[in-house]
C-alpha cells in the first residue's frame, strides 16, 4: 500500500504522520503528499507548458539538445537516455534544468552545475519552470525534515547539504506507445532513482508502476497539486538502509503522459557514506558515475 500523506503535518511534525512517512520510506519507498505550497492550478500551469515545448516541431527543440553540450541540461530526444542496460534506450522525451550557481563559484565548470539552456518558445517557458523549480525546492526540503525526524536525526541534518543542491527539475513526456513496442521496449524501463528525494507531479494519467517487495507491481498515480515521492540510491546507502530505493517503471498506455520529477539531490562535495561509517563518497562522483551510465551521448562519449 502507497501511504498518502498531509505534508502541512509534515511540516508540523505531526506524530502520526511522521510515523507514517518512516513506514512509507523503510517499506514502500514511496509515498503521496498533498496540501503544499503547489496548487493543483500551479503544477497545471507546468505540465502544460511543458507539453506545449514537447510538441514543438523537432527542428525548433535541436536549438536546446543537451547532446550537443555533453552536459544534462536541455532537451533529449527519444532514445536519448537507458536506464536499463537490458531493455531499449527510453523511448521518452524529456527537458532538464538544474541550480544555477553564483558567477565565479568554482563548482560552476562541473557538468552537474552546467549552465541552464532556455528555448526561445513557448515563450513563458522559462519564467514558468524556473519559479516552479525554486517552490518545488522548498516543498522538497520540507519533506526532507520529516525523513531526517522519522529516521530519528536532527531536523535539520540534511539541510546543509542543499546550500548548493544538484536538484534537477525534468519534464518527461510519455507519447503513446507505439504499436511496434515489444517487451523491451519502455517509457521508462525499471530502475531505482540515484539521488536522494523525488517529488513529482503528473498530469494525472496513469502509467508509472512500482515494484512490490514480494513481486508484482503497484500502479501508482496523482492528480495535478498532488505529488508521487519516493527515494533514491544515494539516500538508501547516507541512511544505512533506513530509507529505500524501490525499482519502478512506465510501461506506457494508449494516451500521453507528462511527469515532471524534482530530483532533490546534495551539493557535490556532500559525504553521502553511510552515517557514522567513517568512509568518504561524494555525492558528485556517485550522480556522475550513475549519469554517464545513463545518458546515451555521455555513453558514447565514454568510449570514444
């Protein structure tokens, strides 16, 4: 069962509900949120912004290629990212943008703090996404202070590790599976997250499942001003386990879909080693490592 949660008592520190969300994160690794900051008009707003940009012709969507840049900002085409190594690249589209460092900082020449890239249409895109990353960083981090409380630590244990977050906010769009989909074919194939938190917002279509303990899968879904959040790899291995990455996946249906993901991750120079462990890892070198296993022109960039 997908527990769903008033994240304003999260917020409170409500007893039950914290109790609820340590449950949620030890045992499904999933969870619903509702009544935050995002109204249900807001995430609207997004997602349709989003769709508008998505069915741009492809020529006009190229100008923001992030195969182009070798970096994860911008636009990829289908095929374009591979989650699983076992099935076909994602037959998905999908926009990334990330934090914008201040000028001068030196994490600014690292791939994961690349500069944003803006499409010159729709032309509210820009003004939309980016007020939506900022809130959606907000609603994030306060859903962080619960997990830091149901895993019996400070409130504020992860806080200063997102005074400069490698949180990347994607709008992925689903078109209809095609007729010639096989079984190796995806949306999305199965994987676990690699950072931290996700919170997400969907345009309400079904389609994202989610792996259950003893086999099987969960459909999991959410109207617009709710939000679907789960945990990554990188919070799985910071808690010792205390907190799960669960493997999910969109099959795809006969109607489209847009999702769009806030990956709420740490600074690059965050121990993300098991608390208390003594080791050292980077969360830098852990979301690099997992990217360019993912993005198919990092992967060609590798072995050339």
């Amino acid at each position: 069962m997908i527990p769903r949660l008033d994240a304003a008592k999260i917020a409170a520190r409500d007893a039950d509900t914290i109790a609820a969300l340590a449950q949620a994160a030890r045992d499904t690794g999933f969870a619903t949120v509702y009544n935050t900051a995002l109204t249900g008009t807001r995430v609207c707003e997004v997602i349709e912004t989003y769709r508008a940009f998505f069915h741009l012709p492809e020529a006009r969507k190229r100008d923001v290629d992030m195969a182009r840049t070798g970096a994860n900002r911008g636009w990829g085409g289908a095929g374009s990212e591979q989650v699983d190594p076992d099935a076909n690249p994602d037959y998905k589209q999908f926009f990334d943008a990330g934090f914008t460092l201040p000028e001068g900082d030196p994490l600014a020449a690292l791939p994961v703090y690349a500069p944003n890239r803006w499409p010159a249409r729709p032309a509210q895109f820009h003004d939309v996404i980016a007020s939506y990353y900022s809130d959606a960083c907000g609603v994030a981090m306060t859903i962080l202070r619960g997990i830091a409380e149901a895993i019996d630590a400070p409130r504020d244990y992860f806080d200063a590790a997102f005074d400069k977050p490698m949180a990347l906010l994607r709008g992925n769009f689903y078109p209809q599976r095609p007729a010639w989909a096989g079984e190796r074919d995806f949306g999305i194939a199965t994987h676990t997250d690699y950072g931290c938190l996700t919170l997400l917002a969907t345009d309400g279509t079904p389609g994202l499942e989610v792996r259950k303990r003893g086999g099987g899968w969960i459909a999991v879904q959410a109207p617009p001003g709710e939000f679907i959040i789960n945990f990554g790899e990188m919070m799985e291995m910071w808690t010792k386990g205390r907190v799960q990455a669960t493997p999910h996946r969109v099959v795809g249906t006969d109607a489209e879909r847009i999702s769009v993901p806030l990956f709420f991750n740490p600074a690059y120079d965050t121990n993300v080693a098991p608390i208390g462990s003594g080791d050292v890892i980077r969360a830098g070198d852990h979301m690099g490592k997992r990217f360019s296993e993912t993005y198919v022109h990092l992967q060609e960039k590798k072995v050339t």
